[in-house]
C-alpha cells in the first residue's frame, strides 16, 4: 500500500488505497518512538500555538476508546471484519496518544491521565449518552448505518491526517516532523479500511447514499469538536487550515470526498472552516 506522499513527505492528494485486512492484522504494532530525541525539545521548544495543537490532538487520539464504545452499541458490530479492524485501530490511536503526550511531557506539560481524567469528568451527561444516540441512530438507519459509519471514519481520518501534515509543514522541527510522519502512514491504514469499506457500501445502495448524505450534512463536525471546547475546535482549523495554505490542504480532503460514490459536492470541511470564523488567539 502506498500512503500518497512525495519524496519530500508532502501529500498532495489523500488517496483511497485498497486494504489487505489479514496483513494489517500482522503488523500492527504501537508508533516507534524510541529512537527520537524528545531532549531536543528542550533546546529548540515548540511554539505556543504548536503546543496549543498537540494537545487537541492528544486528547482526541486518547478518546479514540469511547468513540469504540459508542460503536460496538451500532450495527458495525455485527461484520467480523469491522470489529478486528476496529480493534487494531483503537490499539494503534492510543498509542498514538502516548506518543504525542511524550512530546506534552517534554515541555513539562501533563498528558495521558493527568490531561484524560479531567477532560472526560468536564464531558459530563454528554459523554454518559453518546452510547445511546449512536444505538438510536444504528436502529433508524438499519443496515445503512455502516456505510455512513465507515464514510464518517474515512473522512475523520482523512481530515486528522491532513492536520498532522500541516501541523509539521508549520512548524518545522524536524523531531515534531519525524513523530507526526509516522503517525500519518498508520492512519493512512486507517483510512484505507475506512475509504475502501465505504466506496463498496455506497457503491451497492442508492439508499445508503442517500442516508449517508443527509447525515453528514447534518451531523458531521471537525473531529474532536464534540469532546472539545469550541473555542480549541476554532483555534485548531485556524492554525492548521486559514490562509491559502490551509484551504489547499481541505480542498484536498473534499476531493477524496467527492469521489465517494453519491457524495460529490458536500464541501464539509470548507463548511466547517466557515462555521468557525478564524481569530486565533494564543
């Protein structure tokens, strides 16, 4: 599988790659970071509004477990691929979490239960009835909610690649650039489950498209938006995607968009950026 960079690192599209299930299974494994200096980043720091980022980030890859939770509830559990996919996925975001808490805790930072305990507590009765809106909503969607879900998964993951892409292009520390690197080529797997069980859904239901249409217009929001203050949720897509730079970054993502059967034209990730108006603050 390829992961649709360049010899410089740089995507210039998010592709839609085919998927080997069996072989991800054998080589899943957490983000090698061992052999990175987080020391240099005592010598060369992060910047504010880098470090702002790393947590958002932080915080959603380690809440990867309850979004699993809420699914398992839906009827993605019931097809065996899904759930050993699913598994190894949730495996490999937590790792990423540890991960980027280890660049947080370089800069003295909290991360991992020091940052996840408060924010879960701060999530309060939205947090205890996630489960049941995703049940509810398996339930009116039947079968048809499989296809949203795996559409919903292949443009989250296409969007947090993006983000750890821009977020390295910023920056340019070259540990950062190396960490979030790899990262995204373990959620390019990620997104090549999502994006080729989604194409095939789609691509066998009208139905499904139609569903699936009208959900995302509805209900789809910047991944970590729902668990988030809105004022990071802003931050975050100002830093990463304002400026033309940015917004060539999210045209790329709704391009791997359009091309999914039945759902050209949604322009998600613009409407999202126009939803939040862009005035970062540090």
């Amino acid at each position: 599988m390829t992961d649709g960079s360049n010899r410089t690192g740089r995507r210039d599209e998010y592709q839609i790659m085919s998927f080997d299930l069996a072989a991800y299974r054998q080589t899943v494994r957490p983000v090698q970071v061992d052999d990175l200096d987080f020391g240099a980043f005592r010598d060369r720091p992060l910047s504010t509004g880098t470090l702002r980022c790393l947590r958002y980030m932080h915080d959603v890859e380690s809440h990867t477990v309850c979004y699993l939770r809420d699914l398992l509830l839906t009827s993605s559990h019931r097809d065996p691929e899904i759930t050993t996919f699913l598994t190894m996925w949730n495996y490999e975001e937590y790792w990423h979490g540890v991960a980027l808490g280890r660049v947080l805790k370089a800069h003295g930072e909290p991360a991992e239960a020091e940052r996840i305990g408060p924010m879960r507590a701060r999530l309060g009765t939205k947090d205890r009835f996630a489960p049941f809106v995703h049940a509810l909503g398996s339930s009116l969607l039947g079968e048809d909610f499989v296809a949203l879900h795996m559409t919903w998964g292949a443009i989250n993951e296409w969007s947090t690649q993006a983000g750890y892409d821009r977020l390295a292009e910023i920056e340019g520390h070259p540990v950062l650039t190396e960490l979030l690197g790899r990262i995204a080529r373990q959620e390019a797997r990620h997104i090549a489950f999502y994006a080729t069980q989604a194409r095939g859904r789609l691509a066998r239901s009208a139905k499904a498209q139609r569903g699936t249409r009208w959900a995302l217009r509805r209900l789809w929001a910047p991944v970590g938006s729902t668990v988030m203050p809105a004022v990071e949720t802003r931050f975050l897509l100002d830093y990463l995607m304002g400026g033309s730079a940015g917004r060539r970054c999210a045209q790329r993502v709704e391009r791997n968009i359009d091309r999914l059967p039945g759902l050209d034209g949604l322009q998600l990730v613009t409407r999202a950026l126009d939803k939040y108006p862009t005035s970062v603050a540090a």
